[in-house]
C-alpha cells in the first residue's frame, strides 16, 4: 500500500478449504507475498475461526481484524481481513452468499465499500445469487468493489470448451447491467480454474467488478493474477490507484542519427503507415508508426553505459603490445572495430548531452521570463493599489521628497492656486492636462 499515491492492494482466493495446517501455511506466505491491506477468501470450509487459527493463515497485519461467515456442511466459508493500521470497518452486511464491509481508511479521506462473493457452483441456485446481488445495489453509497468467485462466465471465452449454459450466461450478464458493474480486465491470464485433469477444463470465474463511483475515485485500477501454489483457482490482486496515469514524453534523440543502424530501421516504417483520406491523418498516421518503431529501437540497440571506457581499455592495452611486438590480423582487427565504436560512441554522447542543454536554456529563459513578468505584475499592482487605497477622494497625497517632478507640479498647482493637500482627482486632472498641452 503506497500512502502517498493513496494506492490499495486487495487480495482475493477460493482457498477450497484451510482445515489443513500445512495449506495454512502455504496459504499465509502467499498473502504476505503479495502485500495487500484487505485479502478476501472464499471456500474457508471453516464454521468458526479463532484467533488462534487465524493466524495460520493470515498475516500478522491481517489476523486481527476480519468479518467472517462460517460454511455450510463442507461447503462455502468467506472471509474478509483488513489491516487495522489503515483500515477501519463502519459497516457490514451478511447474506447468503457474500459479505459487504465499508472500510474508510485511516490515514486518508477514501472509503469504499467492499463486497466478498462466493457464488454457489450448484447452478439451480445461481439466479437466487443474482437476485441477492441486485438487492444489495440501494444499500451501497460510493465507490463500490465486488470481488471474488462467480462461479458463472459471461461469454464463450471465459471456458475452453463448448460445454455452456447461455440461458446463466445472459442471466449474469443482466443481473451486472442492473447494478451498472464494470469489470476490470484480468491481465496476464485468460483463466482462473482447472479441473487439473488429463485433458484440463478451464474457466474464468474469479473477477472483480467496481461501480461509476469508483472509477471517478480510484481511475487507476488494475487486476493481475498470481501464482497458485495450492487449490484450483488463481489469486487475484487489485490495485486501486487515485492517481492518474501519466504517459512518458517521447523525445527524438539527434544521437540516434549517428548510429547506422537507425535508419534502415526506422525510416522505412514512415512508408508502411497505413493510408488516411486527408493529409493531415496521413501526417499523424506517419509519425504514430515512426515513434513507436524509434522507441523499439532504442530500447534493443542501447548502448551499454561503460562501452566508452572498455574501448578506451582495450586500443590503450593493443597498443602497448604493439610496442612490444606485432599485432596479429584479429587484434588489429580488434583495435580498429574499437576505435570506430569508440568515435561512435563519442559522437553520441556529445550530440544527447549537446540536446540536452537545449533544453535546459530554453527552461531557463522561460523561468527567467516568467519572473520578470511576475515583478512587473506585481509593480503595476502595488501602484494601482496605492492610488485606490487612498483614505478618501479629498484626502491629500503625501508626495515623496525624493521625486523633483511631483515636487515641482505641487508647487505648479500652489502657484494656480490651488493648496499642497490637494485631492487626488485635482492632480490627476492638472497632470493629464499638462501632458496634453505638450
């Protein structure tokens, strides 16, 4: 959990059963890998949970606080777990089959309502799931998470086999659209179960959904799988973010033209863009294609940072065996490949660093005249200020000694006969005046 960027981690794992005290441990070690401040677990096959066995299978950080619901014969069993030490709990729902806890956090103002699922895998009883989770959408305010395991799929893609029940399919699918649930996608997996047969079945049914208040919250939220040392379902972490990603600047590097390499590489993508009706497009298209293949190229053919000294080294080390006796055809083979590399190498560097201090004197003079605008601004304004602060329209203006002008036009308005003190509209009026008349 990263304070500063206000970043969350939750955990979520059908566990399919703890009552072993080996999978406890394996079980505990792989939340702690994973960091999270909330880890959910569902098929606990637990009907109660003491703070003795809590600890077999949860974290130090997490086996202190949870909300719990116990199984039912040798089925079912979730758990929710927080960190104390960021989370407090200030609500709770029990239903048949999910517990729902609202955590606000206590070293920042997010809160978010967390729902544990663990949807029954008999599928007679799949729409009474459905019906309990539309019911749960008047009673959730803000950001809103619901997390674990379906047991149900949304498409043919979520199984790898065409063994489907599209009736459940479209029946899941309304039940989310009613509830206005989005999903997050599943990133580096394409399912979540296996049968572990011979010839495996494979499934998605471990997800994570999050409501419209949540994504204006946390806009930065992704879900990864993790490796499954036991039970037949993957772990998945969620990570919500409330910072904005960012795209790095792409900035064209002059180096880049000094390596030979560069363009045979790249300029030919320029012709390979794909062909837009108007030019403009077609000028976009273009430079789209030629970044992303600049980019690609920089990252292969980086030059390692200590090649300017190791080919120093080695024309330094032939050329003292030179002195000594005569260089085989490799070695001064060798020394001459050095030598080119090494002016290249040379050639590059100036011209990044040559680019770089371009930059930097631009940002300079922007600095510098953006502080002389600022200390104009702030001139002008207290001059403004000084006439419209005046205590009153004939209230006099002490006129400063050092100023012969202002002196000698006080003298000007006594000899016009008008007295010192006089108010500020009279001077202004005699100075524009005076100004005209010249």
């Amino acid at each position: 959990m990263n304070h500063a960027n206000r970043t969350f981690n939750v955990f979520s794992w059908n566990t399919r059963g703890l009552g072993d005290y080996d999978k406890c441990i394996v079980v505990r070690n792989a939340i702690k890998a994973a960091s999270p401040s909330v880890a959910c677990l569902q098929e606990t096959k637990l009907n109660d949970i003491s703070c003795f066995k809590a600890k077999t299978f949860l974290p130090p950080n997490l086996a202190t606080n949870w909300f719990f619901a116990p199984c039912d014969g040798s089925r079912g069993g979730i758990l929710t777990a927080w960190d104390h030490r960021f989370w407090s709990a200030s609500g709770r729902i029990d239903l048949q089959y999910s517990i729902t806890t609202t955590l606000s956090s206590t070293i920042s103002n997010c809160d978010f309502t967390l729902t544990n699922v663990y949807a029954p895998s008999d599928h007679r009883l799949s729409n009474i799931f459905l019906a309990e989770l539309r019911s749960l959408l008047p009673l959730v305010s803000g950001p809103w998470v619901i997390i674990g395991d379906f047991n149900l799929i949304r498409s043919a893609d979520d199984k790898n086999n065409a063994n489907l029940n599209r009736s459940l399919m479209d029946s899941f699918n309304l039940a989310l659209d009613q509830i206005s649930a989005l999903e997050i996608p599943l990133l580096g997996r394409s399912f979540t179960w296996s049968n572990h047969q011979i010839v495996p079945v494979l499934a998605r049914l471990d997800r994570a959904f999050v409501n419209v208040d949540h994504t204006l919250t946390f806009p930065n939220t992704s879900l990864a799988s993790l490796p499954k040392p036991t039970s037949d379902h993957v772990p998945i972490l969620l990570t919500m973010s409330s910072i904005i990603p960012i795209s790095n600047i792409f900035r064209f590097e002059n180096s880049w033209l000094h390596n030979p390499s560069f363009r045979p590489s790249v300029f030919p993508v320029w012709l390979q863009a794909p062909s837009c009706s108007d030019a403009a497009g077609k000028l976009a298209a273009c430079l789209k294609v030629t970044r992303a293949a600049a980019k690609t190229w920089a990252r292969r053919i980086r030059a390692p940072p200590q090649i300017i000294p190791n080919c120093t080294f080695i024309i330094e080390l032939l050329d003292f065996l030179e002195e000594q006796r005569l260089l085989s055809p490799h070695e001064s083979q060798a020394r001459t490949l050095c030598r080119q590399k090494l002016s290249q190498a040379i050639k590059e560097r100036a011209t990044y660093w040559k680019q770089r201090s371009k930059f930097k004197a631009i940002r300079n003079q922007m600095k510098t005249r953006l502080s002389t605008m600022r200390k104009q601004l702030s001139g002008t304004e207290a001059t403004k200020s000084g006439l419209l602060n005046a205590k009153g329209r004939n209230s006099p203006i002490m006129m400063p000694k050092c100023k012969p002008c202002l002196r000698s036009s006080q003298q000007s308005l006594a000899s016009q006969g008008t007295r010192p003190g006089a108010s500020p509209r009279a001077i202004y009026t005699w100075i524009r005046s005076t100004h005209q008349r010249r």
